[in-house]
C-alpha cells in the first residue's frame, strides 16, 4: 500500500512568510489548516504523519541534461 502523499508549498502575505501541507489519500486532497513558520516543521509535520512527499515533475531539461553521460 502507497503512503499518502504529501505537498509542501511556501505562502507569501505582506506581513510573512509561511509553508502549508496538503495531503492525497485515495484520490482526494486535504489542506492542512497548520500553518508552518518554515518548511523543515512542514517536513517534520509530514514525517511524523508517515506520509511520503509528493515529487514534483521536473519542468527544466535542464536538470535532466546535466545526469545525462556524454
């Protein structure tokens, strides 16, 4: 059985910065209301809940170049 899986994304307001969780499971995903004062207590969040990270796609090839061998 797959782990849930997990976004962290970072919120900007004009008085600060903060990192908010969401989390599929099952095909439907919930917004964490906590909000975290930095994305290592947003990890943390995620690693106590045993949840996996969520990898998001790679929109650079250049990333993807940079493995390739010659």
């Amino acid at each position: 059985m797959m782990k849930p899986q997990a976004s962290i994304k970072q919120q900007q307001t004009e008085q600060q910065s903060y990192f908010t969780v969401s989390v599929e499971v099952d095909g439907d995903t919930k917004d964490i209301e906590t909000q975290f004062s930095s994305f290592q207590h947003a990890l943390d969040f995620v690693m106590e809940n045993d949840w996996q990270v969520k990898r998001e796609p790679v929109r650079s090839s250049h990333v993807e170049m940079r493995f390739l061998k010659p």
